[in-house]
C-alpha cells in the first residue's frame, strides 16, 4: 500500500479537549487523553500538539506498508526523520494516531477487518470480557463526600458480549435510582455522595450476574503521611492490610492500583489468588520495562494495557506477548477524555486481550462496545 495523503487536525475528545486525529489515505484515526495520568507515562505529544500535527502533515513516507510489522518501518523513519533514538517521543498520542490510521489503510485497502491486520495467524479469536465503570469517584467525580476510589467496575458473567453488554446496562440503569444518581461523570459512570464501602454494599446486591472490581487510583490520595481518606488517614501497611480485607469481605475479582504508583514491593504484599486480579496501571503505565520490574517483585498479576500511554504499537504487541508468556491477564483501556473512535475494539480482538474496559453508557464508551457485538457477529 502506497501511502497519498496525510492529514493531521485537532479534534474534541468527550471532554470538550483538544486531541489528535490523522487521516491516511482517507482513513480516519484519533487518540483520546487521560485525566488521572501515571507519572512515568509516555508524553502525549513532543513539545505541543500544534508541533505535531505541523510534523506528520509535512512527513513523507518513502516506501510501501503493508502489514502490522512493517511500523517498526515507520518508527526508524520518525527516529531518523526527529532525531530521537526511540520513536515514541515523538509523543504517544500523535504517534498512536499516525499507526492507527496507517493500519486502517491497510485493512481498507485489503478489504479486510482491522483485527485481521493486527493478528492474521490467529485461529480462535476470543472476544474479551468487557468491564465497565458504574460508580465514579476520585478525580473523575465532582460530587460533595465522594469516595476516594476513582471507579467501581461491574465484570458480567453473561456468555458473550452481547448478553454481557445488556448485563452492564441493565444495572447501569438501576443503580441510578438506588444511588439516586443524576449526573454522570468522565466515563458515563454515576457520581455518588457515598463511602467506598456503601457503594460496595450495593453492588453485592448483583453478585449473581456479575463480579465486582474496583479502580483504587491510589496515587491520586497518596501523600507523604499515608493514604487520605474522607475519616482517615492509612499508612502504607495499613493500606495494604484494608485492601486485603475489603479483597475478602466483598469478594472482589479485580483491584486496580491499590497502592501509590513507585510502591512495587508494597504489591507484592497484596493478596493474590486464583480468585481475584490484582492490577498496575499508575504502577506500570503501559512500559515494558516497569511491567518487567513489577513482574520480578511478583507485584502484579494483571495489567491494563492503553495504547496512548505507550504509543507504539509495535511495543504494544510486545507487552502482549510478554504478558501471555508470564500468565499475567490482559485488560486493554479506554481513557477519560474518549473519542467516536472504534478501533480499541478491534486491538483488544487482534492482540487477544482477556479483558477491554470501556465504560458502559454515553456514545463514546458505546461505540467500542458495538463494534465488539458487531465482531462477534462475523465470528459466530
């Protein structure tokens, strides 16, 4: 595939933010951005997004692409081209988008699914287990006496991702009446006036039809005398201690960032079963060389997996394949700030993610979820 045209533009994520979008050869890219954002995060864009989309629309690209690997070609050209000795400073949002629309020519010029671009030797596609936010808190929550924990997350245990779609919905739906919810946040999940442990209550009331995980973001309440709650305040063993605890009276599957993103021996203290996933997200951000980090002090044994925090997705299948031959489970992840772009979808299909978070309502979170329907559709 020749490459005629590019074209990069800024357009609004569901924030009302500005981001990137590139178009190649007519097909369309774009790249959302976070609000939490883990320290050792890759920058989104080199010196400004202005900076970048000047960069790619005067690129120029000498050869022919015609599969996934051959990015590993366009990323020596920006090394080249930016003199930087790794292409992901070039910024992991401009970058990300620039890859994205790239293989989406090629599946366009193919008449080919963009999964099949990013995988085509698999032979049984497994559609992921979606996890969706239904109760804010945090940083992405405005309410007055709001829990600490930034999300609680509903995992279906329905066959399918349609049948699991309609479970997320359906208490979606219900929650706003028992939570009395009127204004959703960021991600389309309920803000609350409420402790952790109320909403935690509420969402046992649905343990028959789904599991129950909980987003701690902890470095966003971490500070140097310990984790601050609304009534307390934790040091780090007694944070480890209180994370254990709720692990068991709950019966939680998934516990994302429980403590302060440079506590990788903390982690390990945390308890790991076969029954429950304990997750690095701030702790790993999306880097192969923290997740091997976390992996050597056995602080993880999962791990949320966003492109843009990364930007190359040529090191993004790596993570993957390090991450199947270490038995550590894969959730591939929106951001706050989302686009209509559908692609994660097709990523999570292509790369085998064992599980795609993506929120639940609004029709940025909404359109991942129908392209997954739709996948599984050509598939069964």
């Amino acid at each position: 595939m020749l490459i005629k045209s590019f074209k990069a533009r800024k357009i609004k994520d569901s924030r009302g933010e500005e981001t990137i979008e590139v178009s190649v050869n007519g097909c369309k890219a774009s790249s959302p951005s976070g609000k939490s954002k883990g320290k050792y995060e890759t920058p989104s864009y080199y010196k400004s997004l202005e900076w970048n989309i000047s960069a790619i629309n005067k690129l120029e690209i000498p050869f022919s692409i015609k599969s996934f690997e051959d990015l590993s070609k366009i990323e020596k050209l920006i090394e080249k081209k930016f003199k930087n000795k790794d292409a992901k400073k070039f910024g992991a949002n401009a970058l990300f988008a620039l890859e994205s629309a790239i293989l989406k020519s090629i599946a366009k010029s193919e008449k080919k699914e963009l999964w099949q671009i990013i995988n085509p030797k698999v032979r049984r596609l497994k559609i992921p287990i979606p996890i969706g936010n239904v109760v804010g808190g945090g940083v992405h929550s405005y309410s007055e006496n709001k829990p600490v924990f930034q999300e609680f997350l509903l995992i279906p245990k329905g066959k399918g991702i349609r049948e699991n779609v309609n479970i997320m919905q359906l208490i979606h739906k219900k929650l706003k009446k028992i939570l009395k919810g009127e204004k959703l946040n960021d991600e389309g999940a309920w803000e609350a006036s409420s402790d952790e442990e109320k909403i935690l209550e509420k969402l046992k009331k649905f343990k028959n039809k789904i599991n129950i995980g909980v987003d701690i973001a902890a470095s966003t309440f971490y500070r140097k005398k310990g984790y601050e709650y609304n009534d307390k305040t934790l040091s780090p063993d007694e944070q480890i201690d209180y994370i254990n605890e709720i692990i068991k009276k709950y019966g939680l599957l998934y516990i994302e960032d429980p403590l302060q993103e440079e506590d990788f021996s903390g982690f390990s203290k945390i308890n790991k079963s076969s029954q429950h996933l304990i997750i690095g997200d701030d702790l790993t951000v999306t880097h192969i060389e923290r997740i091997k980090k976390a992996l050597k002090f056995r602080a993880i044994n999962a791990l949320i997996i966003k492109p843009n925090q990364n930007g190359s997705l040529m090191e993004l299948k790596k993570i993957f394949d390090f991450c199947r031959k270490n038995r550590i489970k894969t959730i591939i992840s929106h951001r706050s700030g989302e686009t209509m772009d559908d692609a994660l979808a097709d990523y999570a299909v292509g790369f085998q993610a064992d599980f795609i978070k993506c929120g639940i309502a609004t029709k940025w979170r909404f359109v991942k979820l129908k392209r997954l329907i739709d996948i599984e559709k050509r598939l069964i």
